[in-house]
C-alpha cells in the first residue's frame, strides 16, 4: 500500500461486500462508534493493578527491550539475529512476532504480512505450551470435585498473556484484509484473545499474590487498549461486522490504556515502544486522513508530546523519524518534513521498503511545493525498485513532466502508465491504478494531442485534490495554481460557449475547475465564494465520466458549512470562516450545521462507484459522527457547559486503512500513508 489515501483504498472492501454491508440506522445516518461507552473488554478502570503484586525490573524484560532497542534504534539485522536465537521463554518468539507485525502494518507488503503470519503462529504454539492450559477433561474432573482451579506460576501466567497478544495481533492482520473471510477468521481471534484477557483479570483476582512483571502487566494492559482502539477506527461496514458478532468498543478507554501501557515499565519489555508506535498511527497517520479541522491541533499536541519522548529513548529511529515526517505535513511545515524523510533515509540501510515509503513521501512533498525536478528524481527512483505500481509511478512522472511543459517525455511516462500490468492486492486491482488506466484511456494521454489538450493541464491540480495537498500550498503556489484553474475553467466555458469539442467533458472539466478552485479560494480566507463554487461543482448531480465530482464537491460544501459552527482553534486557516457566514442567507450557526449533516447524509446513501469511493466514505463517516457533537453545542438553549470537550471529541474521527497502513493519511503510497 502506499499513501494514506493508500492506506484506505488499497484495502478496501469488495464492491459487493460494501454494498452488502452498508446498512443504515433508521434515520439513515451511520453509527458512530463513538455513541459505544462499553469496552467490549468489559473492565472500564484498572484497579486490579493497585493489588497487583508486580515485579519491576525482571532480567528476562530487560533483555528483550535490548531486542526491541536494536529494532528501533534501526539495526534490523542485529535485531532479526537476536529474536531468530533459540530460547526457551515464549517472549522472544513473541517479540519477534510483534515487531514483524509491525512491519507488516507498515509496509503492507505481502511477503511482510506472510512472514509476520508464521512468526505469530510459531510464537502462538511456543506461548501455548508454556501456558499449560488446563484442558477439557481435566476441567470436567475438577468441576465434578468442586475444586477452584490452581494458581499458575509466574511463568505460565506470562505465557498466557503472550498467548492473548498473539491471537490479538494475528486478527489485527486479517482486519487488514477486510475481506469477508478474513474478518469472520480475526472476529473468531478477538472472540478468543478477549476470553484470554478476561480469564487473565480474573486469575489476577484470584490470586492477588501471583507475581507478575510490570511488562506483564502492560501487557494486559496493552492488548485491552488495541481491541478497543482497533475496533472504534473500523470503516464502517466493517463495524457492523464487528458488531455482528457482538463487540463494542470504547475508543477513549483504548486510547488511555495505550497510553498507560506506553509508560508503564519503562525499558523492559516490548509494550512500551509497541503502544507509541500504535498511538501515533492513530493521531498521526489515521488523522492525516480523516480528522476534522476543528481538533487536528488535539493531535498534534498528543504526537509532539510522545515523539519528544520516544527520541529520547530511541535517537534517530528510523521507524519514528518516518511518522515525525508526517507529522510535519500535517503542520503544512514541507520543507521540515523532507529533511526528516531524507535523515530517515540516511539514518538505515537495511530496510530497502522503508526508504522507498520515505522516496514517495519526498515525492509527493517536492510535488505539492512545485519542485518537480526534485519530484520526478523520487519517482524515478520507485519506478526501477518499488513493486507497489509502477502505473502509479509513471502516473506521477508524467504529471511532474506535464508541469514543465516536457510533453514528448510526459507522453512516454503516460504511455508507461497505462501499459504497466495491473496489480492485485487481496484480489483486487488498486484503486489508484484503476484511476490512472482510465484517465490515460479517455483522456488519451499517451498521444501527444492528449498532452497538449485543456483537461490534461488540470490533470496536476486534480491529483492534489484528491490526495488533500492542496491546503499544504504555500500562499504563493496557492495563488499561481488559482490563477492557472481559473485560466482553464474560463477556457472550457468559452469551448461550451462556441460548442467546441464534447461539451459533456468540457462540462465535468468546469466542474472540476469550480471545486479546486473553491479550496484554493477556501484556503485564502474567501469562504463564501468558496461555498458558492463547491455547490458549482455539485450542481448537476453525478456525470457520467468523473462519477466523483458530485460527491467530493457536496463534501466539500457541507464540511465548510458543518466547521462554520464548530470552534476552530486560534490561528486556523479557517478561523473566520463562522463570522463569514454569519447574519448571510446560510442562516444561524445551528442551521448550517443541520444543513450540513443533512447533505452528508445524502452522499452518505448514493452509491456511483466513483473512484476511491471508500476513501470519501470513511471521510463522511467521520464528519457525521462529528455533526452530532457541533449541532448538540449550537442547538437554542443547549447548555455551553453540556457539550463534550475538544478532547473528548477528537474521538470521532474512524478509518481505512484500518491501521496500515499505515494505514493514510491521504494518499495511496509504496507502504504506509502519504498525503493528508
């Protein structure tokens, strides 16, 4: 996978499983996952650790924190070598097992998910036979003698939470999938890993002078807050399979447990880095994607807070330093998060995949800041040694060589673009390449009067669009790309004037030019004109070529009214967007938002089958979760004080990628997330 888009839509479901799934509430609007105060762990406090009997400092943790060291301080041989030894504690095949999930997630490479499968099923079988579970015959005895069970040894109950962590980490991977199959495979891993959690609190319990490691103890720890965390950021049809099979889950309580686990036996053990690496997944990469103007500062508050801790334990990681990049673009601060793409590069040699992740990061950076010279050296380098998609690859060379006007060498990029052979992943072609075959296609970019032609010299501008890059323009590229959409738009209504050419394209190409246009204009403070060229871009409902104008547009347009009534934070780009509206025709702060939920549940019911549909759905998803908050704090006569908090709400936001990707984030990419 590459890019946070990437992150979405190259795992997304099968057109019939989303249809199949998409059920709707009685009004039609999505369940929110946030509406569940539950944890389908069922233990809301951690009390239990106040009487627990922990030992700190356990010599076996110890040592496989070293293991975890060598991984995060980017000495991936040694750390393979270290957990590759034979021993006889389960915790080091654990330890193996979890870093290579983490690769997995990262790179969502298919030779990484198969290793990380047969690493957890060898860790599985080695904690099992430590665990000395108690089988069948043996319970029936017992209950027939009415007899309490024995206490386990310090040991077995180690090897009995690594057990739990496995079969947690091992549904992890299948919800990666997000195929049918594989969800019933890891709904049937979190139903036996949640029965593991819960036989562990109450052995715990039971027996409150069992000794326990204080990594141990995070580690019960750590796996209630990836059930919690992991099931509230499903897409939503994935969560009514969740739900199906009976979980609820509490992303707040998921959140905190991963934080306490972060903190709790630090340097010992695995869990402490695994729940940084976790937690910034969700405030980094999964945010990038689908949070919300109003709370993004919420999350960068968080990420900031445990990256500056994290790089005092582990300088320069390289695994760090790529999320620190992120977060960088996050902050619109490109320059800064090259630079940090370029040390992660430079800083490790044996991870290849890593610094191809880091090449498509700085290209879509030089991209978006118009360097293209710079831009077409990263794609270049993807192109002879990445297998993600050399369609996409050559997509983007040829967009950087249409920028510099390069039209010979921008019609061979294009031509490679559209004759490079389809990828499948999970049985399914990639979403950005099925984008890029069919604009290559119609739009003929592989002929030299393709290159030449009105739509190709909007094809730039609609890339960083859809991969949200728009907003991360300088104030200068800002203007020129204005001036250069408003050159096209006015060309392609001339055409149409004089009926020159199909008027049904040149139609979508205005259309499209209204809604770039209104985020360029958005972004320069120009609200209302803003409004008025998204329901431009709308108007006419969904063509027939660019299915997804209609609903990127009517997002856009209910966003802009649905943060007009929200409190944007200080310094927002945004900031004077509800003093804009106000006292118009657009009405109170209230209706606005009313209006905007009600649209947003309009997008939320059609179904077009535009390109990166899932993409936009998850978006959807997480702007109507939020609209509930917005309108309860407007509506006459609510309370100020009975509104959640910016904090509390921060957990609306739901995601694609289910972790990926790195999960994204906003753009599809070699293996973790990209765009915003």
């Amino acid at each position: 996978m590459m890019g946070d888009a990437a992150g979405v839509d190259e795992r997304e479901i099968d057109d019939a499983d989303l249809e199949a799934l998409q059920m709707q509430d009685d009004d039609g609007e999505a369940e929110s996952s946030d509406d569940e105060s539950t944890s389908g762990a069922g233990h809301d406090d951690l009390d239990w650790l106040k009487t627990a009997n922990i030992l700190r400092g356990d010599p076996v943790q110890v040592d496989v924190f070293h293991g975890a060291f060598l991984f995060y301080t980017n000495k991936f041989t040694e750390c393979d070598d270290f957990f590759a030894a034979p021993r006889d504690d389960p915790i080091y095949s654990v330890g193996r097992a979890v870093l290579s999930v983490i690769r997995a997630v990262f790179t969502f490479e298919q030779v990484d998910i198969d290793q990380a499968h047969t690493f957890l099923d060898l860790a599985l079988a080695h904690s099992k036979k430590k665990a000395a579970f108690e089988g069948a015959f043996s319970t029936l005895a017992r209950y027939a003698r009415w007899r309490a069970p024995p206490p386990p040894t310090r040991e077995q109950f180690a090897a009995r939470i690594n057990f739990a962590e496995m079969k947690l980490m091992g549904a992890l991977l299948y919800v990666l999938d997000e195929r049918i199959s594989s969800l019933v495979r890891a709904g049937l891993g979190v139903t036996a890993a949640l029965s593991h959690y819960h036989n562990l609190l109450k052995t715990l319990k039971q027996h409150p002078d069992l000794e326990i490691t204080s990594s141990d103890a995070g580690g019960i720890i750590f796996g209630l807050g990836v059930f919690n965390l992991m099931l509230s950021v499903l897409p939503r049809p994935l969560l009514r399979v969740a739900r199906t099979l009976g979980f609820k889950a509490d992303r707040e309580q998921g959140l905190k447990w991963l934080e306490v686990s972060r903190t709790m036996g630090e340097g010992t053990g695995l869990r402490g880095p695994s729940a940084a690496f976790l937690l910034l997944t969700y405030h980094v990469l999964l945010q990038a994607f689908l949070c919300l103007p109003d709370e993004m500062h919420i999350h960068i508050s968080k990420s900031e807070s445990i990256l500056e801790n994290i790089f005092a334990q582990f300088k320069d990681s390289a695994v760090f330093l790529f999320i620190k990049g992120r977060l960088l673009r996050l902050q619109n601060r490109l320059p800064e998060s090259t630079e940090t793409f370029k040390k992660c590069v430079a800083v490790q040699q044996d991870w290849r995949q890593l610094q191809h992740l880091c090449a498509y990061e700085i290209g879509w950076n030089t991209f978006t800041q118009g360097d293209f010279p710079a831009s077409v050296e990263q794609w270049k380098i993807l192109q002879a040694e990445s297998k993600w998609s050399k369609s996409f690859y050559s997509w983007m060379l040829g967009l950087c060589r249409l920028s510099r006007k390069e039209l010979p060498l921008a019609v061979e990029a294009f031509n490679q673009a559209g004759a490079a052979n389809t990828r499948r992943l999970i049985g399914k072609t990639l979403s950005v390449e099925q984008y890029v075959h069919r604009k290559v296609k119609v739009y003929k970019l592989d002929t030299t009067e393709g290159v030449a032609s009105l739509y190709a010299r909007m094809l730039p501008l609609e890339i960083l669009y859809l991969w949200n890059l728009v907003p991360a323009s300088s104030k200068p590229l800002l203007t020129s790309r204005l001036a250069e959409v408003e050159s096209i738009a006015a060309e392609a209504s001339s055409r149409l004037e004089r009926q020159e050419g199909n008027d049904e394209k040149l139609n979508e190409l205005r259309r499209t030019c209204a809604l770039v246009r209104g985020i360029c204009l958005r972004e320069t403070g120009r609200f209302v004109e803003a409004l008025a060229l998204f329901r431009e871009a709308g108007a006419g409902g969904v063509p027939s070529g660019e299915k997804w104008l209609w609903a990127h547009a009517s997002y856009e347009e209910g966003l802009l009214l649905l943060m007009s009534a929200a409190q944007l934070p200080e310094g927002h780009a945004w900031t004077g967007l509800g003093a804009a509206l106000e006292g118009s025709e657009e009405g109170d702060a209230f209706q606005r938002a009313t209006r905007a939920k009600k649209l947003l549940k309009e997008i939320s019911k059609s179904r077009a089958d535009y390109d990166f549909e899932i993409r936009l759905r998850l978006r959807l998803q997480s702007a109507l979760a939020h609209s509930k908050k917005v309108i309860k704090r407007v509506k006459p006569g609510e309370k100020p004080g009975e509104s959640r908090t910016p904090s509390q709400a921060s957990t609306s936001v739901t995601s694609d990628r289910t972790v990926s990707g790195a999960v994204s984030a906003t753009s599809d990419r070699p293996a973790s997330g990209t765009s915003k």
